[in-house]
C-alpha cells in the first residue's frame, strides 16, 4: 500500500474526529481494517475509497494521491483544502448546507444565489480591476 494513501486515510479520520470503529462503519469493513489501511499494511478497495468519498464530500484524490490531503483543513464541519483557496466561516457554512441538498436543491440554490448576486453586486476582483 502506498504511505500516502495510509497518511491520507489517517488524516481524514483525525480530522473529522472519528475512532477508528466509527470510520469502519462509513467505509463498512472492521475496524482492524481501518488500522491496517492506516499502518500501510493493507490497501483499501476502490467502494471502501467510494464511501468515505460521498461521506465527507470530498475527492477521492484527497484520499489515493500523494499529498491529497496537504493543506486540509477542517473548517464549520467540513473539510476544505487550504491550497485551493481561503474560506471564512461564512462560506464553508453555505458549502456545508449546498452538498447536503439534492440535485434539484443545489439547481434551486444556484439561481437563487445568481440572482441576489445581480440585485445586490458587490467588490469582485474583476469590478475592483474596472474602477481602478
């Protein structure tokens, strides 16, 4: 198994601060499983990836590819990559509500948020770029 596969896995459920059992039961295997996954003494299969994938709302890269979780970060109980970009309380709020939500949910959301963008505009680094 890869060690960053085992770091990954090790971060991931320090971070969302699960035992060992209760990142078994998301993954559904054991828990020795679990601690074989994060000794790198055991490989976990592409559905057990799956699953704690669609659990934590995240890439499976985060999980399989080394460095996939450098610069993660948990922040208003979700997890979010550092690396990718700045997010304030705020914002991971409305992510956390926006991937809880259905297909149709987010669509609704979505054109919702387009709008009130329109009606209420504010500083955007391209309007800040105009004025300047």
């Amino acid at each position: 198994m890869s060690e960053s596969t085992a770091r990954n896995i090790l971060k991931l459920r320090r971070l969302s601060g699960m035992t060992q059992d209760d990142f078994a039961r998301i993954a559904d295997v054991s828990r020795g499983a679990v601690a074989q996954w994060e000794g790198g003494r055991a490989e976990p299969r592409m559905g057990n990836i799956q699953r704690l994938s669609d659990y934590f709302h995240v890439p499976k890269a985060w999980i399989i590819e080394d460095g996939g979780m450098d610069g993660v970060r948990m922040a208003a109980g979700i997890l979010v990559k550092e690396a990718t970009s700045e997010v304030d309380e705020q914002e991971a709020t409305l992510i956390s509500l926006y991937r809880s939500m259905s297909e149709d949910g987010r669509a609704a959301l979505l054109a919702s948020a387009r709008g009130l963008a329109m009606a209420y505009p504010g500083e955007t680094p391209q309007t800040s770029m105009r004025s300047a």
